[in-house]
C-alpha cells in the first residue's frame, strides 16, 4: 500500500468514523483480507519500514470472510495479518458459534485466536467457559489447558484440559472430568461430549452415581438427557440395596427401566447370599426381576455347603399376595420385565403355564397366599440341575417362592441324598434358612436306597415324605394304597438274610449314618421274606424301577458346563 493511499484512508477514517478496508499483503503464498468495519478513533503507529499498525478505540469491528470480531480496541499489523483486541472482546464465527474474552490475539495467516481472561464459547446449546482457550477458525478446533467448565441446561461439564470440535459439536474433556447434573454425577479421566445430543462417549476409568446407584467403567456412552447408556469393557454396577451387576457389555433402557447385561454377567446380592452367572440377563431396575439365559447359574451361598442351580433359564421376579391365588395364575400376572429383544415376559409366562398349571392338572396344591404386601418368586425352567455337597437334583422345570421357602419340582424330577434317590411326578423340597429340611413327593413317588453290596432297596406309594437332617436323609414315611417295598435284611454281621418284598398303607424308613438301618410297616401289612438263594431276577425291583444315577450331577463345575 502506497504512503499516499495510506494517507487518503486514515483521512477517510478520521472523517466517518466507521468503515474502512485494509488488504494484507502475501504472505507465504497466502493471501488474508480483513476488513475495518467500524473504528470511532484510529490512528496509524510505523515501527519500521515495512510494520505499520492501526489502532483502533470505541466499539471496534473487523471482518474475516464469515468471522466477525468486536472489542473495544484493536490493533490490527497488516504486514503479519495479526490482530490483538481489548476488552469485551467478542468472535462471531458464521453466526453459528460466538466467543467472548477480555484479549484477543488473532494470527491472521494460522486462523487461530488466542483468548484469555473470562473466555466464553457458545455453540447455541452450550457454553464453554475458561480464563484461556487457544481458538482455530480455518479448523473449528478449540483447546483450553488451564481449566474450563460447560454449561449446557442444567448440566454442569468441567475438566482440567478440554478441546472443542465445533463442526460436531463435541468436546474432548480430559485430566479430573466431572459432570454434574440433576439426575447424574460423573466423575473420569476423560470423556467425549456432545452439546447438541447431550450423549457422552467415555473413553477411559470412569464413576456414575445417581439415585439407583453406581456404575464403574472404562467405556461406553451415556445420554444425559434420557439416561439411556451403552458400557462395555468389563462394567461394574452397584444399587441402592447393595447388589453389584457386572458384564462384559451392558445395555440401559432408561425409559423401560429394563437393563441387559451380556458376555460373562455377575449379579451379586450378598444380603440375601445370591450370585447368579449367565451369558445374557434382562433385569427390571424396578423391581431387581431378572431373566438370565446362556448358561445361566445361580448359587445360593451358604457358610459351609451352598447350593448351585443351572437352567436353561432362570428368572425371578415379584408378584403381590393374594388369598387364595393359585401360583400359576400369579405368576402370570406378575410380568415385570416389559421390553427386550425376545420379550422376556412372554417366555416368562409360557414356562409358568406349562410347568405350574400341569401340577394343577395332577391336582397338586396351589400356594394359599394371606397379605397384601410382596413376594419374591424364582423360576428355572428346562434341563434344571441342582448341586450341592449334600443333595442334588435334576427335573425339567422348578418354582421357588419367598412366602415358604419351598422349591418345587416339576416333569420327572429326582433327588439324590448320599446313596438314596427319591422320584416322582412333583417333589416339593421344603427349606428353613437355606438348608433342606423335608422332601414331599406326590404321585407316583419312590425312593431308593443303594446298599453296599450294590443291592437296592425300594418303597413307592402315592406319597412320600422325608425328612432331612444336616442335609442327609433320616426319616421316610411312605403312604399308599397300599405302599410297597423290597427291602433286603441284614443280620449283626450286616450279611444279607434275604429280601422282604411286602405291601401296607404306610412303611416307616429309618436312617443312620446315611444307611437305611430299619423298616416298619403300618396297617394291612402282607409281605413274603425270600431267601437270598431263591430270589429271581424279575423279584429284585418294584415296577417303574428307575436307577438314574447318570443324571445325577456329580460337582458343581458340571453346572457350568
């Protein structure tokens, strides 16, 4: 620009007041034009030959392109295309994002904007403020080092570093991440936040507490919004009661309070001893109903002898009590779990037909339920295995209700305790205190006793009760019309005497030390006692005799399997 043009615009200038158009001069190959548009006073300053600076006061105004920049005063080096602005500085960039700041220095040929001193970027959703952010226009890219904090409605964003990427409306927080919200508190080592979608990616160890709970992750994402989230990398969740939910992938459905975990899930009730294992579980948040598939198990702990149950589903849910309310029917209005890939609560309600209305069927009892307040229920339904180190057990489906503690069995169930195995179309298994105490079997029941000399002693009836002490069998009733039995004797050297093959209304079965030591027998008593010698093979078994020790699950790891 010639000394003489230069003259002509500052006269210009002193004269308006308000527009003026400076070119600046190539550099590197780059042309940068910025326009004066409003300067109440000015003046020009030469430092060299080639430097001259204009200084502008009172309600500045520069253009770049679609960038406008306002501040008090200015001063603008035409020769480095840089400009340095004071007070009440403020960028507009396209109209789609403003920045606010009491300094500016802007490196025309770079783009970048370096604000400090009450910085404030605004991409119309939200606010990012900080004391110093280093801007660039040409990319979109803004960068704070020193601390800043976002406010975007009632959601409260800060970190120590952060960088903003206004083309997708997303900051980078990193080092001493915190959220506060009011449903959510956040804390993490660094996170990703989009102030358009109000969803946060997190990308590293990171704390979420709310009123259900806590979470503990690595990785996923996080609407704040609506609280949906996905979490991956081995998530750690923790409720309000206690209990703890881990996965290798967990699903939040914030609206159906429905979360899935899936690959590996845990969940953990330790005030009530529970663990249950799956490859997927559907739980309702609302109620801590779940269904677990993929191999699922659940352990009911206990100090010295815990018990493990396998399915090929398991749910529990709860229901209301009610009088007088057969358990099939209760069940099937209980259905909690309302959304997920499969419907849960249709499978759910399937399995709790077939199994409980087919014991209705047999005329089997139903639970006689007497308050108004809740129960917890538990289902296991097909291929059920039950192990622990004193009984164990297998049938096609199982029910379980808090209101007795009592487990039934249904579709050929058969129970084993040491050497006997007790069968039947139903069994009940009553427990106090997680430990077994009686079995009930109904229809068609049997137990069998293996003696050492690889004999077997029999008793069936119509139903049979047994009574359990520390977990082995002690005591036996067996009813029918009549029951029947086949029993081998001993003498004091505990050598067979023969085989007692007889009938009554009611045989009395007594145990020790595992061994069945005594039988009695009660009303209409007809039997025969053959010697061992003249026993033929068609007279060593009652009819419908089933030895199923192949079924019988012989540890625990077999559960898992």
């Amino acid at each position: 620009m010639s000394k003489a043009l230069f003259i002509c615009l500052f006269s210009f200038l002193i004269a308006d007041g308000s527009v003026a158009q400076v070119t600046t001069p190539p550099v590197a190959d780059t042309v940068r034009i910025i326009h004066i548009i409003r300067g109440l006073r000015e003046r020009g300053i030469r430092i060299d030959s080639v430097t001259q600076l204009e200084t502008l006061a009172g309600q500045t105004i520069l253009s770049e392109g679609k960038t406008i920049f306002e501040s008090d005063s200015v001063v603008y080096n035409s020769h480095l295309s840089t400009i340095e602005s004071f007070g009440n500085v403020h960028i507009n960039d396209a109209d789609t994002l403003n920045i606010y700041a009491q300094y500016l220095k802007y490196v025309g040929n770079d783009r970048i904007a370096y604000l400090k001193k009450n910085v404030r970027l605004s991409d119309r959703k939200g606010t990012l403020t900080t004391n110093e952010l280093e801007y660039n226009l040409r990319t979109g890219i803004g960068t704070y080092k020193n601390g800043g904090k976002v406010i975007n409605g009632k959601t409260i964003l800060t970190s120590n570093e952060g960088t903003y990427f206004s083309d997708f409306k997303e900051i980078h927080f990193k080092n001493n991440v915190r959220i506060t919200g009011p449903d959510n508190n956040v804390t993490a080592d660094s996170l990703i936040y989009n102030t358009e979608t109000e969803k946060v990616t997190l990308t590293g160890p990171t704390t979420i507490k709310n009123k259900q709970g806590i979470i503990y992750t690595t990785e996923g994402t996080y609407d704040l919004k609506t609280g949906d989230a996905f979490f991956g990398s081995r998530t750690l969740m923790k409720d309000s009661s206690g209990r703890t939910y881990q996965a290798d992938r967990i699903a939040i459905d914030k609206k159906s309070e429905i979360t899935e975990l899936e690959g590996n899930a845990v969940i953990k009730d330790s005030a009530n001893g529970m663990i249950v294992l799956g490859g997927q579980i559907y739980l309702d948040t609302r109620t801590n109903a779940f269904r677990a598939t993929k191999k699922p198990v659940m352990i009911i702990r206990r100090e010295k002898d815990s018990t493990y149950i396998s399915a090929d589903t398991l749910f529990s849910g709860i229901t209301a009590r009610e009088k007088k309310l057969p358990v099939a029917t209760k069940i099937d209005s209980s259905r909690r779990l309302k959304k997920s890939a499969d419907t849960t609560a249709m499978l759910t309600r399937s399995m709790a037909k077939d199994s409980i209305e087919l014991d209705t069927l047999r005329k089997t009892k139903v639970v006689n339920l007497s308050s108004d307040t809740t129960v917890r229920f538990f289902l296991a339904f097909h291929h059920v295995r039950i192990f622990n180190d004193s009984l164990q057990s297998v049938c096609d489906s199982l029910f379980y209700s808090d209101q007795d503690s009592i487990f039934r069995l249904f579709r050929d169930p058969v129970i084993w305790s040491s050497k006997s195995q007790v069968t039947g179309d139903t069994i009940y298994l009553f427990t106090k205190n997680k430990k077994a105490e009686r079995l009930y079997v109904f229809n068609s029941g049997m137990i069998i006793n293996k003696t050492k000399a690889g004999r077997y002693n029999q008793m069936a009836g119509k139903t049979v009760n047994a009574y359990l002490m520390d977990g082995s069998i002690n005591y036996v009733r067996v009813k029918g019309s009549p029951a029947e039995s086949i029993y081998y004797k001993l003498d004091d050297d505990s050598s067979f005497v023969g085989m007692n093959r007889a009938t009554g209304d009611v045989i009395d079965l007594y145990f020790i030390k595992e061994e069945l030591n005594k039988v009695t027998f009660v009303n209409n008593v007809k039997g025969t006692l053959f010697p061992m010698h003249q026993i033929r093979e068609e007279q060593n078994f009652l009819k419908n005799f089933n030895w199923q020790e192949k079924r019988r699950p012989k540890n625990k790891l077999e559960l898992f399997e």
